[in-house]
C-alpha cells in the first residue's frame, strides 16, 4: 500500500504520470475532447431546437438550445476535466 491508500499498479487505465511517456497523448486527447464537447452541446441542442421550432411553429427554441446546449457543455467539460 501506498501512502493514499492505493496499491502500486492500481492507476485508472490512461492515467500517466507528468514526465512519462504517453502523458503527451492524454494531454493531447484532453485538448481534442473538450472543443469537441462544447460544438456537440451547441449542434446537439441546437439541432433539437430547430426540430422543435419546425413542429411547434416557433421562433426562439433554436436559440434556447443553443444555449442551453452551450451551457451544459461548459458544465460538463467543467465537471469532468475541472478536478485536478
């Protein structure tokens, strides 16, 4: 056991230490990761937003979910990679 109470070896699957090699690529897929949640969450919310405004006749969901998608992403892309 270690010091925090975890076993050597018992690192989650992708987790690299600074200074190891692959710490590069898990830095590189986090930038990659967090863009591309926050154009899935405009897109996403934005497309279902047009969906509803075609069937509803109204003029202002696409925005509501555009931001309401932004947001969700911000908080999720916070939520997931915010923790250090």
């Amino acid at each position: 056991m270690t010091d925090d109470g975890h076993r050597p070896g018992d690192e989650p699957a992708g987790a690299t230490p600074a200074g190891e090699p692959g710490h590069g690529r898990l830095e590189e897929s986090r930038a990659w990761n967090i863009p591309s949640y926050l154009l899935a969450g405009v897109l996403g919310f934005g497309g279902l937003g047009w969906l509803l405004d075609r069937l509803v006749g109204t003029d202002f969901l696409v925005a509501v979910g555009i931001v309401a998608g932004m947001a969700l992403a911000i908080y999720y892309v916070w939520f997931r990679y915010g923790k250090s």
